[in-house]
C-alpha cells in the first residue's frame, strides 16, 4: 500500500497534470491526422525529447515520472481506441 501511496503522490503533482494533458492532446492530434499509433508515436517521442531537452540544455535533470505522466495518456486512449 505504501508503494501505491508514493505514486499518487508522484503523479498528482501540477507538473504531472500538463504532462498528461500535453500527452493527450499529442495523441489526439496525431491520431486525427494519420493514425491513432502515429499519435502514440508522437507522445512516445514528445515526451522523450521533453527530458532530454530537460537533463541536457536546461540543466534541471530529466524525470521519469514526467516521461510516464506523458506517454500513460496516450497509451490508454490508444488502447480504448483498438477496443471501439
């Protein structure tokens, strides 16, 4: 129960939230213009960069949690779209 309790306190950060809403949105829109796995894709590399651009030019280190919060969105969205 504790591990539990030490991700939700990891994901429901503010900064957490506009991962998974950049995630999302990412998804969403490339998934309208070519196919819902090229929106994954996208989120897939989206977030990726993100934490690149984070650990080597901005100098404030990458999270794996922000790479998580991003791509877990679009992962779900991706699979209730294989689903219906």
């Amino acid at each position: 129960m504790g591990y539990l309790k030490w991700i939700l306190n990891h994901l429901w950060k503010r900064d957490k939230l506009y991962h998974a809403i950049a995630g999302i949105v990412i998804y969403i829109v490339g998934a309208l213009l070519f196919e819902p796995y090229i929106g994954v894709l996208l989120a897939f590399v989206a977030g990726a960069g993100k934490e690149i651009y984070d650990e080597f030019y901005r100098k404030t280190g990458g999270d794996p949690w922000d790479y998580f919060a991003t791509i877990t969105p679009a992962i779900i969205a991706f699979l209730i779209n294989l689903l219906f």
